[in-house]
C-alpha cells in the first residue's frame, strides 16, 4: 500500500478488504442515469445558454488549475526534505464527501466543492510523506491542497474556519462512508506568518473502530488572494504527530510566490 492510499485507510478506518470494495465502488459510480443527458426536465439536454456558461466556466476552471499545478510541489518528486507521493488525485474522503454533523463545523472537515459556501474554481491534490512508512506504523503524512476561489471566497472560507475554529471546540461527529468519526476537540496552534492570514488547529479524534483510542491530526490553512493552500497531517501512531512542519508550509509558500500563481 502506498502513502496515499495507508492515508485513505486511516482517515476511513476500514479494514484492507473494504477498503478495496469502497475503492471499487468509487471507481465505478456514475451519474446512475444510463444516458449523457440531465435528469432534469425528463432527461433534456442542457440548454444553449447553460451550455455556453458551462463552457465558460470549464475554460476558466482548466485555467486556474494550470496555475495552481505551476504553483504546487512536483508529483514523485521531493518537498523540503520530504517524498510527495506521484499520485495527483484528490482525496477519497473528498470524493465521498465526509460530513460533519453540525454545518458551521464543516470547513474542519473538508474544503472540497459542495462542502462549504463558496466552491473553488480550481484545486490540486499532492501527498507528502514525512516518514518512510516500511520503518513501522508512526508514518506521517500531509495532503497538501491548493484551491483558487471567486471574488471574496478565500477570505469566507477562512472567516467560516475560524468560526468553525471557536464553535466547534467541544468536538463534533464526523459522518464517514460506513462509520462515524468523533472529534473530541479542537485547539488553534501557532500558524504560519506567511500570506494574507493563516489559521492552524489541533484536532484530537476518536479512532472509529475503538473510541477509547484517539489521533490527532493537525490542519493548517493559508491564505493568500483569493488562493487557499491547505495542509492536513495525518498518522498511523496514537502519539501526537507534532504540528505540520514549517519548512514544509515554508516551502509550499515559497513556489506559489515563486510561480505567481
């Protein structure tokens, strides 16, 4: 198994053999309707004019992610003193999309489109691994995320994650694919002085096969513009991991200025 997919399986908590069948079964959803066209109106194609927007907003969406690819850590290749996975693709629990149980705790949660009120235009996935994971179950891992919004949208994601940030404290549950996840708390840590502003908290979450076992993992969040860069650490051991590495943010930072994205 992989860095990215040891990282699926932590954050699902499902054992390799389901694992398998959920990965399967994401494979090969579709939209269920057996045709291209929309299931609105009896299946009626989109109209001319949607047609052109959708276009439009496909263009603009390609263009945005061919800056935030110039901008993100190379797939394969190394970050600061780390391994970034070669694998491009978001997350699973993105594209399953997890959920909180209270809305204002979402951003906690996910960033994705759909999850919180404003969707991004363009995001790029890259894993990076901090441990090497054959040296026993302590590896880390971060998913590293940039993500382009309209007029305001990065500053409203970030106001809705300090909101979750104070609301959300006492801890929350976290709907999963066949389980529930419960958050125990919620810390804000040191963040980074970089960007626009920049939030980063301390998570400490109920192991979903054993609630008597709780993780921790860490997010931190910079904005800069209307670009998020977000940063999720993850890891294998009960012990506290440690915050998301400075030299990492530092060097994401450094080749998102660096590309003018």
């Amino acid at each position: 198994m992989d860095g990215t997919a040891a990282a699926v399986r932590r954050r699902i908590g499902l054992p390799a053999a389901a694992l398998a069948l959920v990965l399967a079964a994401t494979a090969c959803g579709g939209d269920g309707g057996g045709g291209g066209g929309s299931r609105e109106a009896g299946g009626a194609g989109p109209s001319p004019s949607s047609a052109a927007e959708e276009a439009d907003g496909s263009a603009a969406s390609e263009a945005g992610r061919e800056r935030l690819e110039a901008a993100a850590f190379e797939a394969g290749g190394t970050a600061a003193s780390y391994q970034v996975s070669p694998d491009t693709e978001e997350p699973l629990w993105d594209l399953m999309e997890y959920r909180a149980d209270r809305a204002e705790c979402q951003p906690l949660v996910s960033l994705a489109a759909g999850a919180v009120d404003d969707d991004p235009v363009a995001e790029v996935h890259r894993d990076v691994e901090l441990d090497d994971l054959g040296e026993g179950p302590t590896g880390r891992s971060v998913a590293v995320q940039l993500r382009s919004y309209g007029p305001g949208g990065a500053a409203r994601v970030l106001s809705a994650l300090r909101r979750a940030g104070t609301e959300c404290a006492g801890g929350f549950t976290e709907e999963r694919v066949l389980a529930k996840a419960v958050y125990r708390s919620v810390e804000p840590v040191g963040a980074p002085e970089v960007g626009d502003e920049a939030v980063a908290y301390r998570l400490r979450i109920g192991d979903v096969k054993d609630e008597e076992l709780v993780l921790t993992e860490y997010l931190t969040v910079v904005r800069s513009g209307s670009t998020t860069l977000s940063f999720r650490l993850e890891a294998l051991s009960l012990d506290d991991p440690g915050p998301v590495p400075d030299d990492l943010v530092l060097a994401q930072w450094k080749a998102f200025e660096e590309a003018g994205a």
